[in-house]
C-alpha cells in the first residue's frame, strides 16, 4: 500500500521553508521535489526528498510509486526577474512543469476516487498596470483588473492559474457527470518578506534585501526609485493563507484566484523602517531600468475582500508589527 502524502514542489524556496516548518508540526508525511538539496534543518521534517526538476516525468512516476498523494503545494518557479533573463526556461518550468504537476493530481485524484487539493501561490505579476499615473489614481485592484502581465512570470502565473481552473472543471467530467478530480486553489501573493531566507530571481526582492543587509552589517544598493509601492506580506501569514485556503470548504469559495495582501509601503518607507531598527545601515538608491519597469506595472494596492469574506484571510501583521515583532526581532536572533 502506498503512504498518504503531502508533496511540495519547490520546497526549498523561501515558501517551502516557512510551510515545512509548519506542516511538519501537523504530522503530514511530507514529499519535497527540489532542484537542490533541501536545507538539512528541513530535511528531517521530511519523508521523502526527491532532488531534481519537476520537467522530469520520471522522478513525478517515483512520487506516485510509492506514495499517495492527496495534496500538492506547487512552488517550484522561477520569479520574475530571473525569468526574464531566462524565458524560455522560464515558461518550461512555470507551464510545462505546473502542467505536469496538474496531470499528476488528475491521475491520482482519479485513482482515489476523490479530489486532490492543489494549492498554487500565483502572484501580483499577473497585473500589468497601463501607465504610472493609472498606478497611482486606482483604488485597489481587483482580480478580474488589468490581467494584462508584463513579464514571462506573469504571463506563466496568469495561464497557469487558468490551467488550474479548467483541471478543476474538467469538461470531461462535466460532460459525464463526474466530480472534478482536482481541487485547485490559487493565491495571488504580494512580495513576501521573510526572517529567515531570502528570495532569489524576483522583483519585489529590493525590500527583504534592504532588511537583510542592513542586519549582516553590509551595505545595500537598491534596485527601484524611493517612491516606488507595490503590496507586500510577512511570510507566517502567507503560509497562514496558503493552509486557511486549503482547509476552506470548497462550497465557501466563489473564485479559483484570490488575491492577497496585508500592507503596500513606498520603497523609502521600508528604508526608514530598516534605519530605525539597525540605525548604521547603509542604504542608498540605484534604480535598474528594467526592474523598476516590472514593479511599475504591478499594482500598488490589490483588492483582497474575497478572500477576506470567503476563508476569512486576515493576516496578523502590519507594516509597523511586521517590522516590530516578527521581521527585527527575528532576523537580530537569526543573524546574532
Ligand atoms: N515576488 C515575486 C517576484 O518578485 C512576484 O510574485 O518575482
């Protein structure tokens, strides 16, 4: 008999280590797939880990031998600026790889003979702003608004999310009468901010760099002008978000993409937070072109009330306590 599972892709990532973190305390058998090895505090939170690329149908074929997958938390991706550099690898990963990952849970959620919950971070890249001034005179946008990424990453996320919907209705099984065999829920994540990693290869990256830096001692050029804003959120509630979302009922859910977000400060109001806490912190500006223009198109607020009134997201941190109660606090313990 196979072991039921919980298989993370990307597990490795910044979101892979807050949510093994988490799971591991709620005694899931917990599958990873990375492209590196994971981070040995994780690595024994952790049944089996498989190293290599979600593009590798082998390796998904090994999962499936051996475990019974009922949840997938898919990560694995490259973000948006790396994916920029890279878009042809990118779009691989991000659509050929979550395609994969898809068929995977239609294949066990047949085999089970009920639905396999696919839990996907999407992200405010699927939104490609028109202009600057439309940025800043816009209440928060709302899911349905300027779908019109970008960047490769947004293009991939936006797609991805409308692969996932159509697993979820599948016209197959409509058409038959059978129940959908993947049960696909989506978040669309701000930037995230967390104590303990670092992202690497997106755009929103300019504010836990500036956090980070400034508490190793090391100077920190960054990459958008001061009066750049774009949402973001601390990484516990994040993780809250992904786990509420996924024990929500599905009758509760009106939309397959929610999105998310808990504070939108200016670039200079994440500096000025940082210089309070670590008052010899060398920061200054030097906007890259072409960064600035992906987080120029990303709105500076997102409208998140279905997710609010649908799975009661709420997250516990501001601007000024995730600054001062989880961010400073836990990144002096972590680098001290
Ligand atoms: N934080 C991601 C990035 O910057 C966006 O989802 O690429």
């Amino acid at each position: 008999m196979r072991t039921p599972a919980v298989l993370i892709t990307g597990a490795n990532g910044e979101i892979g280590h807050a949510l093994i973190e988490r799971l591991a305390v709620a005694d899931a058998a917990i599958v990873t797939i990375d492209v590196t090895p994971l981070d040995p505090a994780l690595a024994r939170h952790v049944r089996r880990e498989l190293t290599g690329s979600i593009l590798d149908r082998g390796l998904l074929e090994r999962v499936l031998a051996e475990f019974e997958v009922d949840r997938i938390y898919h990560l694995a991706a490259l973000l948006s600026t790396r994916s920029e550099f890279t878009p042809l690898t990118a779009h691989d990963v991000n659509v050929a790889g979550t395609l994969n990952l898809l068929e995977l849970a239609q294949h066990e959620g047949e085999s089970h003979g009920r639905p396999v919950a696919f839990l996907y971070p999407s992200s405010i890249a699927v939104y490609g702003m028109p202009d600057a001034e439309t940025k800043a005179g816009i209440p928060p946008v709302r899911e349905e608004d300027y779908n019109q990424p970008r960047t490769m990453y947004g293009c991939n996320k936006l797609y991805c999310e409308h692969l996932g919907r159509y697993y979820g209705r599948h016209y197959k099984q409509l058409a038959s009468g059978v129940e959908p065999r993947v049960d696909f829920r989506s978040v669309r994540f701000p930037g995230l901010i967390s104590a303990m990693t670092l992202p690497s290869g997106g755009t929103s990256d300019y504010a836990p760099e500036m956090i980070h830096a400034a508490a190793t001692g090391k100077p920190y050029a960054c990459f958008v002008r001061p009066n750049t804003k774009i949402p973001f959120m601390a990484m516990p509630d994040a993780v809250d978000a992904l786990l509420a979302l996924a024990a929500a009922h599905p009758e509760a859910l009106t939309r397959y993409a929610y999105n998310l977000s808990a504070f939108s400060p200016t670039a200079e109001e994440v500096r000025d937070a940082v210089l309070k806490a670590f008052p010899d912190a060398d920061i200054w500006y030097s906007a890259d072109a072409k960064r600035q223009a992906i987080v120029d198109s990303w709105p500076a607020e997102v409208d998140d009330s279905a997710a609010r009134q649908d799975w009661g997201f709420s997250p516990k941190f501001d601007f000024t306590t995730a600054f001062d109660d989880y961010l400073i606090p836990t990144i002096k313990e972590r680098y001290r």
